[in-house]
C-alpha cells in the first residue's frame, strides 16, 4: 500500500513545483511535524502562488521524498492526508514565514482593491464632470436676484418670468399713455428704469394731460428721465410725483426740465421729502416759469428758509393760484416770510398752511400779509396750527374785511368760546363765507349759541362743521331752536358733541321744519336706541331736503335700527338716500329690518336707499 500511494503521487503530481516548496518536504523529512493551521497556510499558498513546472528531475525527488517520509503506521496516514491536499491544490505551500505574511496581506490587499474599485464607480455614477458643473452653474445664475431677505432669492426662471411681466405692465402704461387723457399709473412701483421707459412716450404726446406717477419708488436719478422730454410736450396739463423719495437733488433736476416747459400747470410734490434747498429749487422755477398755477408741497420737510425763498418766489410770480404746503415746519417765523411774499402778489387765491405750528404770532403775520395782498383770496386753510382766542381775534378781523373768502378752516385749534364768539361777530357782517371749520377747538355751549346768531342774518353760509366741540345737549338746542326756520345750512356736522339721546330729541324737532339741511352727521354721540327713536318720529313726517343721515358710533341696538326701518316705510315721499349704522350694536334682526325698509322703499317709490353697516 505504501508503494501504491508512492506511485499513485508520481504518476499524478502535477509538474509544477515550488523551490520553497521542496526546502519544506526536506524539513518534514527530518521528522519535523507542522501543526494544522501551518498546513492550512501551506496549501493556501500554494494555491495562490503557483510557478512553472520543473524537469523530471524534480519530479523524481518529490517522490523520492514522498516514500521516506512514510516510515511507519502515523506517517503513512499523515503523509496520505498531506498527499491529497496537495493532489487537490495541484501547488504544494510555501513556507511558514511566508504564509503569515501572505495571510495578513491578501485580504488588505483585496479590500483595497475591492474599496479603490466601488468608489472609482459612486465617483463616476454621482459627481458631474467639473466642467459641465461649471458651466450649469454659470447657466442657472443667469437672471437670478439674490438677496437676504427671507424668499427672495428667486430661481433663474421665475427671474425671466417676472421681468416679462414687468415689460408687459410697462408696455401696458406706455399705451394707456397713448389712449387716455387721464392716466393714474401711482403705486404701481416700477422705479426709475420703468419712469425711463414710460418718459419716452411723452415727448410728443398729444394725449395725456393727467398723469400720476405717485408712488413708484422713484429717486432724484428718476428725475433725469424727465430730461429732453417735457421741454418738447405740450400737451400734459398735471403731473404727479407724489410720494417718491426725490428730495432735494431730484426738485433740483425737476426745476433745471420744467423751465422750458409751457404746458404743466398742476405739480404735485407732496410727500417726497423736499427740504429747505428742494423748496428754494421749486422756488426758482416759480420765478421764471408763468405756465404753473397750482403748486403742492404738502408733508414735507420745508422750514423758514424753504418758506423764505417761497416768499421771494412770489413777489415775482404772476401766474400761480393755489399754494399747498400743509404740513411743514413753516412755524411763525415762516408764516411772518410767507406775508412778505403775499404783500406784492397779485395771482394767489388759494392757500394751505395747515399744521405749521405758526401760532398767534405767525397768525397776526400773515393776516397782515393777507389783508395788503391785492388778489382776491377764496381758500384759507390755518387749521392745526395753535391759534388761541388771541390769533382767532386777527382771523376775525380779516373774516370782517374779506369780500372774496369763500371758504375757511380754522380746524383742530383752541379758540374756545372766546375765539367762537370773536368769529360770530365777523361772520355777522361777512357776505361772502359759504363755508366754515371750527370742529376741535374747545368751543362749548356758549360759543356755539354765539354762532347760532349767525343764522337769523346770515343766509350765505351753507356748511358748519363743529364736531369734536363739547357743546352738548344746551349747545345743540341752541342750534336746533335758530335753524327751525332761518338760516341756509345744508350740511351741518355734529359728530362727537357729546349731545347724547337728549340733543337727538332738539335734532329731531328741528328736522320737522327745516327745509335746508341736506347732509347731517351726527357720529359718535351716545344717541341709543331713545335717540334713534326720537329722530325716527321726525323721518316719518316728509322732510324734502334731507338725503345724507350718519349715525354711526352711536351705541344704537336693534330697537332703535326697528324704530327706523318704520320710519322709512311709513313716509311714502322719503327723500333720504345714505344712511350709515356704521360701528353701532345692531345683530342680524336689526339689519334685516333695514334692508326690508330698504326693498321696501324701492318697490314703492322707486328710490334707492343706500345702508352701510
């Protein structure tokens, strides 16, 4: 058997054989024994690192050695195990230094390998090429608006979009431009490129004679686009910028086009951040251009110095008729420059210095100023500007003189009484007043019956406003008992008299036989429901002057709004077309009976009722 398996491994060996390999059959035939792993190992090897076949003799001294190494009974079984392994691998191992080394080495090797492959592939499966990268990313920033403002760095596409219809509003404005003599293009906030755009279809238009570019984010550089463009237009009659941040360079560069122009005789520049310089630019032009007639400066930053070169401005002008600067810092200083101007102009008829803080000294100033001036005021707005009892006896005086003033407002100051009666006195032999404020200014019972008096001589004045006056239930009676039968007023305001159900009752006797009031307001005095009550006893009975009844603020419930709706569906031959319940208490049963009185009136009579709630 031992011969068997000598020939067996001669005949089969493969011919491929290691040097290392031979140094190893010569240890194991020094009786040298590996143990099981080094046999693993050995085989490994030799399976991984096969080499060319040797010559026959080689072969012949493996099999040589293969028989001495099977000397007895362990041997013979070992030696066949080791005989089969290494039939099997078809290489015989390496030696035991080697394998380690090898056992340690393969599998790293191997995982580098397999690791160096995998990511070459994410490599090329997930990350672009550079140079598309690039390219993509030069593409896809074209367009876009980056900003930091929380959703506003919008995608390339919804950039193009945006600017398209940008060009096709603007391209919208340029035809309206074309078609409409008025043309309201404010708040639409297309800055200075869009004013750019639209200034060209102004050169010679012949159309348009209104337009309104307020508020649109223009500056002074928007200005410019005015440049070469109104010198040759001749037809634009207004021009409104209100509401654009201009400020003092942009008035500049508006006075340098608007001195050869001809055509504009309306300029509004109210709330556009002028100073004293911008108003001495506008006043420059007021010099030299004679097409203006109204002028707008309103809510601005213009103090003495501003008011100064206005002054001086219309000593020269002839042509302007309307001044608006409420809302400035004119103060007395400004109002006493103003008055200078005023003595030497001869075309100002209206003026607005409301909310000045000029007081009683400014006050005495220019009614100085106004009564030297040699046109003919019609417009006098002073209200909010801290006049006294003492400013309210100038005001007197020239109210006394003036043939010309057709309208006042002496609103939101504090003559009082005193000042109330004063005004009384002047409107007394005035003919020419039709229209009169003296809402906010303290005045009480007293002073409202002094004024009273005005009415059984008086038959000029047509509209009082008194609200926000604490005349109460005695002040409105004394007013009620005079306007039952003289007087001419047809819009007599009463809001917040504080005349509560009391004064309603007074109201409402009065309604029974005046025949002039068209318009009253009687907000925000505590009516209730017995002051409805009361005036709904007098719109039964036919009242063929009154159309316009506020009753709002009121506290008014449901009883009252019933009350009412009778009221208006008793009177066959109601007159009355606005009624407002605005902020009252009213529930959905006092609405619907209005609105039935509503339907009601119009199925019957054929007039509509217009109710706001």
């Amino acid at each position: 058997m031992q011969m068997g398996s000598s020939t067996a491994l001669s005949l089969h060996s493969p011919a491929k054989i290691n040097l290392w390999q031979h140094k190893w059959n010569q240890t194991l035939q020094d009786g040298q024994a590996l143990s099981s792993s080094s046999r693993y190992c050995a085989a490994r090897g030799a399976q991984l690192f096969p080499f060319a076949p040797l010559n026959r003799r080689s072969t012949r001294k493996i099999s040589l050695t293969v028989r001495a190494a099977s000397g007895g009974v362990s041997r013979r079984s070992a030696s066949s195990r080791r005989v089969y392994r290494e039939s099997q691998a078809q290489a015989p191992a390496l030696p035991a230094p080697v394998m380690q080394i090898a056992s340690f080495i393969l599998p790293a090797g191997a995982f580098i390998v397999g690791t160096f492959v995998l990511w070459k592939l994410v490599e090329k499966v997930l990350v672009p090429k550079r140079k598309n990268s690039l390219s993509e990313e030069n593409r896809s920033s074209q367009g876009v608006k980056w900003s930091f403002a929380p959703g506003t760095n919008l995608l390339s596409a919804f950039g193009a979009k945006v600017e398209i219809e940008s060009k096709q509003r603007l391209n919208e404005f340029a035809k309206e431009l074309r078609l409409f003599r008025t043309v309201d293009m404010s708040g639409r906030n297309f800055g200075n490129d869009g004013l750019y755009f639209l200034a060209e279809g102004l050169a010679y238009n012949q159309t348009a004679e209104e337009v309104s570019f307020a508020a649109n984010g223009i500056t002074a550089d928007g200005i410019k686009a005015f440049d070469g463009v109104l010198q040759s237009n001749v037809a634009l009659k207004t021009l409104d910028l209100s509401g654009n941040p201009i400020g003092d360079e942009g008035a500049k560069y508006l006075r340098d086009v608007l001195l050869e122009n001809s055509s504009i005789q309306k300029l509004q520049l109210n709330s556009t951040g002028l100073a004293d310089e911008g108003a001495k630019a506008i006043a420059e032009l007021l010099k030299k251009n004679s097409a203006l007639r109204i002028l707008e400066l309103n809510n601005n930053l213009i103090d003495y110095s501003g008011f100064s070169g206005i002054a001086e401005a219309l000593l020269e002008n002839k042509s302007i008729q309307v001044l608006y600067l409420n809302g400035n810092y004119g103060g007395p200083l400004g109002a006493a420059a103003l008055a200078k101007g005023l003595e030497g102009n001869k075309s100002l008829r209206d003026l607005f210095l409301h909310g000045n803080s000029i007081g009683d000294e400014g006050i005495r100033a220019l009614i100085i100023g106004l009564s030297i001036h040699k046109g003919k005021v019609t417009s006098l707005d002073i209200g909010n500007n801290s006049i006294s009892a003492r400013g309210a006896f100038h005001v007197a005086e020239y109210v006394k003189k003036s043939k010309s003033l057709r309208w006042i407002n002496i609103y939101m100051n504090d003559i009082g009484d005193e000042g109330a009666e004063k005004i009384a006195e002047a409107l007394r032999q005035n003919r020419s007043v039709t229209d009169i404020d003296l809402g906010g200014n303290d005045i009480h019972a007293k002073g409202v019956a002094a004024i009273a008096q005005v009415f059984k001589d008086n038959v000029v004045l047509t509209s009082l406003e008194i609200g926000y006056n604490p005349i109460g239930p005695d002040g409105v009676k004394a007013l009620a008992e005079v306007l039952k039968f003289h007087g001419n007023i047809k819009n007599l305001m009463l809001g917040w008299c504080q005349i509560g159900a009391k004064g309603a009752e007074f109201i409402a006797d009065m309604l029974k036989y005046n025949g002039t009031i068209s318009t009253l307001d009687l907000r925000g005095n505590g009516l209730r429901d017995e002051g409805a009550i009361c005036l709904a006893r007098s719109l039964k009975v036919v009242n063929e002057a009154l159309t316009t009844l506020n009753l709002g603020f009121n506290e008014i419930r449901d009883e009252g709004a019933f009350a009412i709706a009778q009221a208006l569906k008793a009177n066959e031959d109601v007159r009355l077309t606005s009624l407002n319940f605005a902020s009252n208490f009213l529930t959905k049963l006092g609405q619907t009976a209005l609105t039935d009185a509503r339907d009601h009136v119009l199925e019957m009579n054929e007039k509509e009722v217009s109710i706001f709630f």
